[in-house]
C-alpha cells in the first residue's frame, strides 16, 4: 500500500498598516486577503493586536477590560471578534476557544490542501 502524502497550506493572521490580514503562504510570494479594514486609533485595532501579543494564550475578558484601550466596558469577547471580521466559519479555524468570557487566538494555522481551497473559496466570495 502506497503511503498518501498530505499537503498543507499555512493561514496567518497579521495586522498589516490598518488591516487585519490573513496571509496565504502557498509559493514564495505568498497571497493575501484582506478580512477588515480597523482603524488604527480604535478599540478592534487595539483589541486585535493584543490577541496578536498574547497568540495562542487564554486571553479573558476582565484582561481585555484593563489592559486594552477601548475595552473597558465591554461585556462579550465574541462580538469583539466578529467586529475584528471573524465570522462563525473563521472563527472555527483561528479561534480554538472563542466565548463571551475568554478567547484563545491562533493566527497561525497549517490545513491539509482540501480544507485550504474550501477556505480560501469562502473567504474570496462567500465572506465580502
């Protein structure tokens, strides 16, 4: 019996200027889809690069309401998320643990090459 290779592709989740990019890095020059335009005085900017400093990390709301400018008096971590332009398909990939009270953020991904096409077709034409 002859051994299937699986190919992968990596997603990365990268504030680019004023965006929240995700970054497919299939061939060298790699390929990009912007998910939200975030302004870069506001409180999903600053909400998004907090989970960016504190990847792969339970990050909790009470943290959230003292440490990020903005967030003081929010009350649920998902619609930070959904603002920030994760809806329930993206958020299943790059939020491992995603409820009103803590999150875990994972921008950094590897999908075997079926489950990358499925994805990079959602995020090109069913998520705009």
């Amino acid at each position: 019996m002859e051994d299937k290779q699986v190919v992968t592709s990596d997603f990365e989740i990268k504030l680019v200027i004023n965006r929240v990019v995700t970054l497919f890095k299939k061939d060298p020059h790699g390929f990009s889809v912007p998910l939200k335009k975030l302004r870069t005085d506001g409180t999903l900017y600053n909400f998004m690069n907090y989970l960016l400093s504190h990847a792969n990390t339970s990050v909790t709301l009470p943290e959230v309401n003292e440490y990020v400018d903005g967030c003081a008096k929010k009350k649920d971590l998902t619609e930070l998320v959904r603002n920030c332009g994760f809806d329930k398909t993206l958020k299943n990939y790059f939020f491992p643990v995603c409820t009103d009270k803590r999150v875990i953020f994972t921008p950094a991904i590897t999908l075997a090459d079926e489950d990358m096409s499925a994805l990079m077709k959602y995020m090109i034409f069913d998520a705009f």
